[in-house]
C-alpha cells in the first residue's frame, strides 16, 4: 500500500456506516461505542482496514470467496469491456460472456451439459428446489416433491432455503418453514457417536451412514422423495468431510428411489478443495450442482445451477402445454458481469495452475494443523481438503465436549489482532459452535500458511494455555 489511506481521514465513512447500515450476521450494539471493521483496499491475499492495518486474508473474503486475491487486473478489465459493450439484457435472449463461460464450464464438469444464471447461492439451490417440484408435477402426479437435506449442512438464507438448513441455530426465530424439506443425518465420523455407529470406522462407517438416508427415505416413501440435497463438505456447519464409502453408497440409494442427486457446490466449487468441484474427488456425478461465491471470486455476483440433458429434456416435453417448460426468471441473472468475470476468473485458475497450488498448500497447512494438534490439548480433530480446513476445538478429547463459542471466538479475535483474518463456526448448531474455519485464496504461498498457522499456534497458546 502506498500510505494513501492513512493520510486520507475516514472518519466520514465510518460514522455513515454506524448511521446507515445494517451489517450481515452483526449483532451492533457494541458499535454504540466500538467502531466497525470497514474494509477499504486488498491486493493479493492482503487487506487493509480505516486504520491501516494490514491482514492476511485467510478466509478469501469472510466467507471463502475471493478464490484468486484481490486486485486481479485481468477480471476488472474483463468487466469493464463487458460493461461498455452490454451491462445487462434478459436472460430470456443468450449474451456473448454467458455462452461462452457455460461452454468453459462444462467443459470442466463431464455428464453435465446445461448452466441457469442467478445471482446468489441462495437462489441457485431454490431453482433446484423449484425444478425438483415441477418435475414431481410433470413426472409423478405430484407426488415426488420432497426435499431430503442433510443435518448441519446449509444450503442459503432465503425462507425455502432455510427449510432445508440443517442448522438449528441458524434457523431458531426465523420459522415456520416451507413444508415437504425433511432431514437426513450427517455423516461425521468424528462425531459418530450421535449416530449410533461409533462401531464403525472409515469405510464401513462411509457406508452405514448412506444408509441412514435410505432409511429417511423409506420412512417417508420413496415415492414422496424427489431429490436429496448435500453440501460436497460441509463448510459453515463445521468442516465436515463424509468418509470413503459414503458418495457411492449415496448415488446408489438416490438411483435405486429414482431420487435426484443435488450436489451445493457453492463454497467448495471451481477450485477450493483442489478439484474443479469437490464432487469430483467422489467419483460420482450428480443430477444438478450450484454454484456461486468462487466462481467470479466475489468480482461480480454470478451463482449457476448446472443439469444434465436428461433434466433439461424433461422441461422441453410437451411443447403444446403452456405450463410445461421451467416458467423462471432472475433479473440479475441477466448481468454480463459475472460471466465476463468468471472466464477471467476461471483463466487465471488455468493459468497460474492454482488447482495444484491448492492440493499442495492445503495438504501443507493439514499437515501443519496436525503438528499444532500435538501441541495443543484443545485441538480435537482436523478436518478438510485443499485449501478449505477446519480446527475442532474441545475441552476434553476423550468426551469431545466442545469449547464455548465465547472462547472459540477468542481465538478468531486474537489472530485479527496479529493481523490475521480467520474463521469460525458461528451461531448455526446450538452447542456445536467450536470450529475454526480456513480458506485462504488459491494463491497462497507456503509463507502465506505459515503465518496463518503461527498466529493460530500463539491465539491458542493466549486463549486456552
Ligand atoms: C454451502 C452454501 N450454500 C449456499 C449458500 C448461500 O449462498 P448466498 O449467500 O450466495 O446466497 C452458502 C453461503 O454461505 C453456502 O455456504
């Protein structure tokens, strides 16, 4: 940074934003006498706050978006040519960055062949929602239309995609829910005890805890079920990774019940697990993916749900009827922006080989939280793949009882004030609130993780001794 910042007085800034805005997830009656953290300039995987403080950005945005660091050139030219020549028309007529970012794009992901444009996660999973209920009408006399998601998983924050959020806290005060969504158990082996299969082990635990699916769906009637909805790993309900035999056995049952495979690809998506999609370390193919916070790294808003030709070809049956195609529009999703974004996004992931950039930084920062594991009682387990990795913090590992959120917080507090921006699990399963979240960008350095993993290594220290 050139100094620029601090010489130039914000104060302006900060007291409209106390007056005038509303924060995400930010309960603000500290900032009756605290300011708020404003953000002002990144560059890399470094941000620098009003004050001038620098941060390294260890969470690609606060939640795990800006896959390729801030400042890239090359999208923000991207944009602005896009803009001058057409900002926006209906999705209703083709664009020039919209066709082709979906032929780059599934070009990266076999089996599947068409790309919806919207513009939030959270709608990309409720057009998943919409097509598995029309399907159910079109298909099975109305029958099929129940929506099986998986405890802690999160799918979005919209009022259907909340009925399909497996987590209790986050969803407490906002009911009541949209009906026909229906819970199915997690699958972590870490905490298989809740379960009942603590007997079990890797992929014979993988196994029994597909079948706890197949169990819902019996319960329910298979002829009730039309799709089940899974986050590839887990990521704001505590970094959560299924165990071998779990994708197998799940695609599996959803052939055997005639039930579409919903893969929410929203954060682990377009390289975060080291993968294009983490579906794809499963050897699997699912029915629908969505997709949305890496895929332009937060440089414009674009989310996408991609389907198979044999979806698409259900909604093109019967042209004769006036209600029989997807009747569905997201005015947003008409803006050129994101694909525009997401091509130069996607050729800077080519280009600067940050698909095995990630595999090789993420399994340097696993094995790094594996040695702070030795180091510190607190550590229960460590979870993720690529650069997407998760610290379980608990107060005793034979019980697993987890730390308070307070003092997981702590931790998060004291590596901000080391200059390093980490995550955690918050407010989402009540008691379950202990996991420390990391995902820095795709370009991270081995230096870059070091000093992640150093501030963690002292924040522990401070915090719990
Ligand atoms: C797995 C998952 N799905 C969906 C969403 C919702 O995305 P958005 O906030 O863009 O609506 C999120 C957001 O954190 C997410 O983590």
């Amino acid at each position: 940074m050139d100094g620029t910042l601090t010489e130039n007085d914000l104060s302006h800034v900060i007291a409209a934003d106390k007056a005038n805005v509303w924060h995400h997830l930010v309960q603000h009656k500290p900032f009756e006498t605290t300011d708020p953290r404003i953000i002002v300039e990144g560059k890399g995987m470094r941000v620098w706050d009003q004050n001038g403080k620098e941060y390294l950005d260890a969470v690609s945005g606060g939640v795990w978006t800006v896959n390729v660091g801030y400042g890239r050139e090359s999208i923000c030219n991207a944009v602005k040519d896009q803009l001058m020549k057409l900002c926006y028309f209906a999705q209703t007529a083709g664009s020039i960055p919209g066709a082709l970012f979906a032929e780059k794009l599934i070009e990266k992901m076999p089996g599947m062949s068409r790309v919806y444009y919207t513009n939030s996660g959270s709608e990309a999973n409720e057009k998943v929602f919409k097509m598995v209920r029309q399907i159910a009408h079109k298909k099975y006399d109305g029958k099929k239309t129940k929506i099986l998601y998986r405890d802690r998983d999160y799918h979005g924050s919209t009022l259907a995609t909340m009925s399909a959020g497996g987590q209790d806290e986050r969803n407490a005060q906002y009911g009541p829910f949209a009906p026909d969504f229906v819970k199915v158990p997690h699958c972590m082996e870490y905490r298989k005890h809740e379960l009942g299969l603590e007997h079990l082990s890797g992929a014979d635990f993988g196994r029994a805890a597909a079948d706890q699916i197949e169990e819902v769906i019996l319960r329910e009637g298979p002829e009730t079920v039309g799709a089940l909805c899974l986050e590839p790993i887990t990521a704001g309900g505590g970094v959560i990774e299924a165990p071998e035999g779990y994708w197998p056995r799940v695609r599996e049952i959803c052939d055997k019940y005639d039930v579409l495979l919903h893969i929410d690809e929203v954060v682990c998506g377009v390289g975060r697990t080291g993968k294009w999609f983490g579906y794809q370390h499963f050897g699997i193919e699912p029915d629908f993916v969505t997709m949305a916070k890496g895929v332009a790294s937060g440089y414009a808003a674009i989310a996408c749900v991609v389907t198979t030709e044999r979806v698409f070809d259900i909604f093109k049956e019967d042209a004769s009827d006036p209600l029989a195609y997807f009747r569905d529009i997201s005015t947003f999703g008409g803006c050129t922006a994101g694909p525009a974004a997401a091509l130069a996004n996607m050729q800077i992931i080519e280009d600067e080989n940050l698909l095995e950039n990630t595999t090789a930084m993420g399994a340097h920062m696993n094995a790094r939280f594996h040695e702070l594991q030795k180091k510190h009682a607190v550590i229960g387990d460590v979870r993720g793949k690529g650069l997407f990795q998760g610290i379980e913090l608990v107060k005793d590992r034979d019980s697993k009882e987890p730390v308070a959120e307070a003092d997981a917080q702590k931790v998060v507090a004291d590596c901000g004030a080391q200059g390093v921006i980490i995550g955690v699990t918050n407010r989402s399963i009540p008691g379950r609130n202990n996991t420390l979240c990391f995902s820095p960008a795709l370009i991270a350095t081995k230096a870059d993780i070091d000093t992640i993993c150093d501030a963690v290594d002292v924040a522990l220290t401070k915090v719990f001794g």
